[in-house]
C-alpha cells in the first residue's frame, strides 16, 4: 500500500443531530458540527475492515513511514491546531502547543517502536522451530477526551496504525473541531479508509459500540461511559483498552516541608484547573503540619485566582464541580479559599481549598475533575494510608514523604496503577500502568500498548521424517 495516500473525505454529513461549541473563556461560538450518523457509522467500519488485509500485509517499516509523514503534517499544523483547541476547551495556548509537541513525539516513537516489535523464540525440539507472532487485532474504534486531545488521540492512532490495525477515530463531543481538524492533518498520510474520523455526541460513540465488526476499543474517559463500552464489547468479542477516571489521593507525612507539599498539592489539585486524569482529587495530611500546610495551599490558590487562571471546558463542567463543592460546604466542610462560580461569561470557577472534608462528601468518593483541593487532617501515616487506599477507583496515586519505610507501606498498600513518591507529577519516558477497578483496564501508553493492539500467534515448525528410498 505504499504511496496510496490520496485523501478521502471527513465521513460525516448534515444529519438530525449537531454539536454546537461555545469558548469557555467569553461564551462566544466557536461553530457547529453535525454528527455522524448510523449511516455514517454503517459505512466506515465496513470500509475499515474492506482495506485491512492489504494496510495489515504492509511492512512495519512502511506503517513507521506513514506516521512519520503524519507527524510532519501534525508538527505543519500545529499552531492553527493549538489556537483552536483553545478557542474550544480554554486550554491555554502554551499547554495546547505542549500537547501537540508531545502527540508529534508519541508517533514519532511508535513509528520507531512498531518495526523492532518482535515476537520470542521458545525452547522445544532440537529439530523444531517455535516462536510467537503478533498480528493486529483488525478494526479499532477510539474513544479520546477533550482534556488532551492532541497527545492522548496520537497515541492511541499511533500504536493502532503501526501494529497494522485500521482507526475510526472519535474525538470527545467537547473538542469536536479539534478532532476534525486533526482527521484533516493525519488522514492524507495513510491510504484511504486506513484512518477515519467520525465526529459527534455519545449517540455516535453509541453506535460505535454496538456496530458489529469492531475488533478493539480504546477509550479514555469517564468511568461510567467506560464501563457502557465494556459491557457492550462483552457481547461482540471486541477487546477494550480503557483508561477511565480517577479518585486519586495525596498523602502528606509528618516529615516533609509543609510548603513544599502545599505546591506539590497545589500543582496536582490545579494544573489543567484540575482537568487531568491524574490530578489530585483529596488530601490526607498529617495533624503534626496540617496548620502550615493549609496556610501554604491556601496562598498557592490564592496567587492562581489573583492572575489568569483559565476556565473549566465548560459551564456543564463547571455546574458538577460547584455542586459537589455545595454538598461538601453543607456536610460541614471549611471554605479557606474560592467555591464559589464568580460573576461574567464563560466557565470560570476558582481554585478552591477545602477542609475538614470526610468520607460522606461526594468530592472524596467521587471523580470531581475540576481545580478542587479537599483536605482532610489525620492522625498518623496508616490513617492517611487506609483512607487512601479505600474507593473502587484506581488510577493513581501520591504520596511526599521522608521515610522509605513509609514509602514502601504506601507502594504496596495502594491498589493504583500508579504510584508517585515526592512527585505528583513526572516519570521515566515510555511508562506505562494497569488501571485497577473502575478506572479502566490495559496498558493506554508506551511499548505495551503495541501489544494491547495485538494478537499473539505461536507457530511450531517441525522437521518430517526422512523419506524411505
């Protein structure tokens, strides 16, 4: 299939249902797109799975090629891309840039990574060859958020293409022009109907799900829409890659610089304004620093608010977010900082500091992905451990501490995918974890989620018996 890189339309047209985007920083029209339909859907998975025997019988090398050249359409793009995505989300545009900067090294990697993905040679007779192929699963669907767009979509595009599978693409309802415009930068790379982009609301990511012919999901997202994915690939075959939400917790012990802790926690807590799968989401920390601690977080989103702080993706967020702030505050939480929706247009909402926060508030059971620091103050380490180990989310979690024997409590008592010790953020590149319990299931990142794309096969080769003269 090499050189077959002539374009073939966006498969969507005018129907019933439209997605209308409005810029979360003023409330202005971003513009209208319509939904794919089930036609739409009906078409593009039958064609994905028409030009997969020839895309799967291509050579690594010429798939790695292929990425290549869409990296170099995503890197031509890229700052019409990163206005966009901040026109549509409130990304700020230098965080919008990083993103694309890192979805164009994410398919530059793969690019590299998919020829060296090699089988392994077993051990059997001494006169017989046995070894392991991967082969790529066929037709993949992926489900992306708007909290990253760029980065998160390449990743999985990337990993997906270069094992030999075909992409339908849905980019999240949120950031719909965003993964329009994304389609049109990456399709002309590959031959036509290898890479399809479908935009539209979770009616179209409903009939995605359900349409027969699908061979793996990959979706990154909320834990309920995930769980709707699983159960419906239950009844197809189809495998699912899930990297869902997150409930995850901060613990702070009694040996670390309180003011270090508070920017730790108020980088987790607020970067993004709390939009990111791993943010901070609830605070333990120890009674012995929990008056300096709170003093120092308190000032950390003081500073945020006081300067350009940008808003939540939109005022449908933003209502979830102050509403579990409300319960909190009505259930005996301390306000020591924001919580409140300030005055103007858009979807704004204040970094917020919480305390005495307890197990009864919503905003500690529940994924609240907004820029909310709910603190509650504890009597020891293994109080802080037990409350942060309870919840069926697993995701990730932090933990700032002196003490290695602490450490090593929280590393093996944390049932996350993720266990970051005196950082909130950061990590060796190419890492890549197992959600537990409802925040998803597979390897989403790194060289292991070339495997989740494919299938092993084990082939023995034996040698025949001499021929009798």
């Amino acid at each position: 299939m090499s050189g077959m890189t002539q374009e073939s339309p966006l498969l969507q047209v005018e129907g019933e249902r439209s997605i209308t985007i409005q810029d979360p920083r003023d409330g202005s029209d971003v513009g209208t797109l319509a939904c794919a339909d089930r036609e739409q859907v009906a078409l593009a998975v039958p064609l994905a799975r028409t030009v997969h025997p020839e895309w799967a019988a291509t050579s690594p090398a010429e798939r790695g090629a292929a990425l290549r050249r869409a990296a170099a359409a995503l890197r031509a793009g890229a700052q019409d891309l990163a206005e966009l995505n901040t026109r549509e989300t409130g990304k700020p545009l230098e965080d919008a840039l990083g993103g694309i900067e890192a979805g164009i090294s994410t398919l530059e990697q793969y690019a590299e990574l998919g020829p060296v993905h090699r089988g392994l040679s077993l051990r059997g007779a001494v006169l017989a060859t046995d070894y392991t192929v991967a082969e790529p699963r066929g037709v993949a669907v992926l489900l992306t958020p708007w909290n990253d767009p760029v980065a998160v979509a390449a990743g999985l595009i990337g990993a997906a293409l270069v094992t030999g599978n075909t992409v339908i693409h849905k980019p999240s309802e949120r950031c719909p022009h965003v993964g329009a415009l994304l389609g049109r930068l990456l399709q002309p790379a590959f031959p036509p109907g290898v890479f399809t982009t479908l935009t539209g609301d979770a009616g179209t990511g409903h009939l995605l799900t359900t349409e027969s012919g699908v061979d793996v999901f990959a979706h990154v997202g909320s834990s309920a829409t995930g769980a709707r994915i699983a159960r419906a690939a239950a009844l197809t075959g189809a495998h699912v890659i899930r990297e869902n939400g997150g409930n995850d917790p901060l613990l702070v012990d009694a040996d670390v610089d309180p003011v270090w802790a508070a920017g730790q926690a108020a980088l987790g807590a607020f970067a993004n304004s709390g939009q990111i799968c791993t943010s901070v989401e609830r605070i333990y920390v120890h009674r012995d620093i929990a008056e300096p601690f709170l003093a120092a977080l308190t000032e950390e989103a003081r500073s945020r608010n006081a300067g350009s702080f940008a808003p939540l993706v939109d005022r449908r967020m933003r209502r979830v977010v102050d509403e579990q702030v409300g319960e909190a505050l009505t259930l005996g939480a301390t306000c020591l900082e924001g919580g409140a929706v300030p005055d103007g247009p858009g979807a704004h909402y204040p970094a917020t500091v919480l305390t005495d926060c307890t197990e009864a508030m919503t905003l500690m059971t529940e994924e609240t992905f907004g820029p909310v620091a709910p603190v509650t103050v504890v009597d020891s380490f293994e109080d802080g451990l037990r409350l942060a180990a309870a919840g069926p989310y697993g995701l990730a979690a932090s933990v700032l501490t002196g003490s290695i024997a602490h450490a090593q409590q929280a590393i093996a008592g944390l049932s996350v995918g993720t266990v970051k010790v005196n950082a909130v953020f950061g990590g060796a590149p190419g890492g890549a974890a197992q959600p537990r319990g409802i925040s998803g299931a597979g390897f989403g990142y790194g060289p292991e989620l070339l495997d989740e794309f494919a299938l092993v096969k084990v082939v023995h080769i034996s040698t025949p018996p001499a021929r009798a003269h």
